[in-house]
C-alpha cells in the first residue's frame, strides 16, 4: 500500500526558511516522480514543484524559481523541500504527490502538512 508522509510544516516569519521532508513506502520509488502542491485558502491548488524519477530533471513553478529547491534521496526514500525566503503567499497545506510523471494530478498523495509564514 503506497504511502506518503509529510513533515516539517510550521509557523514561520516572512524572510525565514522550512524545510519539508516526504517518507514514501509502498511503491517503487526509484521508478515515480515525486511532486508538491500547496493549498491556499481560497486559492487553487498548484504544483510548487517536481523531480522526476531518479532526480534526472526539476520544475519549478515561476512563484517559487530561485527560493525553493527539490531534492530525494533514494536510500532512505525522502524527498524534500527546501524553501527560502518564505512570504505570507506561500502559505497553505503543502502535499507531497507521487506519480510515474509529473503530472498535474498526480497517483498518490500524502495528507499535508500546514505552512503558515506571518510575522
């Protein structure tokens, strides 16, 4: 049964970093595209970013360019996400997606963890 852990999310002030860690079981993870997408109150959901599998390429959505960064580590299946100079619009539920592509609606997805960035 494939699962997807996030963690990491928190009350952060505008300028600070966070890091948020995936712990992905239950499918071959070498073999999938690991994804975030964020939720904002009122917002749509959007991809923040993507690696493909094996880490061969990264995307990154043009809100986040130069300030995030995605990474994975195959020997203990985490992916993560480095996120820097945080603003108040990066705040919402963050989810950890996983899909043989990056894809706008990825296989599975983790429940979420909460980022909120206020002073």
């Amino acid at each position: 049964q494939a699962q997807l852990v996030e963690s990491g999310g928190g009350l952060v002030p505008p300028g600070g970093s966070l890091r948020l860690s995936c712990a992905a079981s239950g499918f071959p993870f070498d073999n999938y595209a690991i994804a975030w997408f964020r939720q904002a109150p009122g917002k749509e959901r959007e991809e923040v970013s993507c690696i493909t599998h094996r880490g061969g390429s990264t995307h990154y959505a043009d809100s986040v360019k130069g300030r995030f960064t995605i990474y994975r580590d195959s020997a203990t299946k985490m992916a993560y996400l480095q996120m820097n100079i945080l603003n108040p619009e990066d705040t919402g539920i963050y989810y950890c997606t996983a899909d043989p592509y990056c894809r706008e609606d990825p296989r599975y997805w983790g429940p979420g963890t909460q980022v909120t960035v206020s002073s």
